[in-house]
C-alpha cells in the first residue's frame, strides 16, 4: 500500500508536470505561430521593399542618363558664362579699386569725425564738471547764508 501511494503521489506528480508540459507546448505553438506570422509579413514586405528597389533602380538609371545630357548642356554653357565672367571680373576689379580708394577716403573722414566729437565731448563734459564746481559753491555759499542769518537773528 504504501508503495502504491508513492507511486499514486508519482503518477500525480507526473501528471501535472505532463500538464505543466502541455500548457509550456501550448505556449510554445502559439509563440511559433506569431513568429511564422511575423516572417510571413517580413517576406512579403522584403518582396515588396524588392519591387521598389527595382523600380528606383530603374528611375536611377533615367536619372543619371538625363544627367548627363544636363552636365553636357552645362558645359556648353558654363563655357561661353566663363567668357562672360572673365569680362565682368575685369569691370569689378576696376569698380573694386574705386571702392577701396572711397572707402579709405570715409574711413578718413569718419576718423577725423569721431576725432572731432570726442574733442567735442570732452569739452562738454569739462564744462559740465565746472557748471557742477560752480553749483557746489554757490550751494555751499547758500548754506552760509542760511546758517549766518540764523544766528543774527
């Protein structure tokens, strides 16, 4: 008897590990099951990621051969706005030159400006500070007044 109740506790035992096992198999189906699944829809986006990598190829190809027919059509014409340019550079450098001299001459001028303001201020401000000096005095002589008064009467 009680080796049949070791072995009725064993096959017990047995049995959830057996459902233990099954609900784990489950699982594991259902796991497998959204795995095919997500690579099911990865082939159909790498077949789809496919076809556009085909058709951009082919756009890439039109692509560069309408490029260079522009890069040549380039060419021809950078050519002849080259001419063009070497021309002007030669007028803006004239015109260049003529600015350096005029702004050279306003830097001049603006020098004997500020030169002329700051003198200008500075005497200003000399006048200021002696209109100042004047006012303590007078303020100082006010004061003696005051206080010369008050003691006469």
């Amino acid at each position: 008897q009680e080796e049949k109740k070791q072995l009725t506790l064993k096959v017990e035992e047995l049995e959830r590990k057996l459902e233990t096992t099954s609900a784990q198999n489950i699982e594991f189906l259902q796991v497998i099951a959204k795995r095919e699944e997500s690579i099911h829809q990865c082939q159909l986006r790498l077949e789809e990621k496919t076809r556009e990598c085909s058709s951009l190829a082919r756009q890439l190809e039109m692509a560069i051969e309408d490029a260079k027919r522009q890069v040549e059509q380039t060419r021809e014409r950078a050519t002849s706005r080259e001419r063009a340019a070497q021309s002007k550079m030669l007028d803006l450098e004239t015109q260049l030159s003529r600015n350096k001299s005029e702004l050279n001459q306003l830097r001049r001028s603006k020098d004997d400006a500020e030169r002329r303001y700051e003198s200008r201020l500075q005497d200003l401000k000399d006048r200021l500070e002696q209109s100042e000096s004047t006012n303590r005095s007078m303020q100082n002589y006010v004061q003696f007044l005051k206080s010369s008064y008050a003691n006469v009467f």
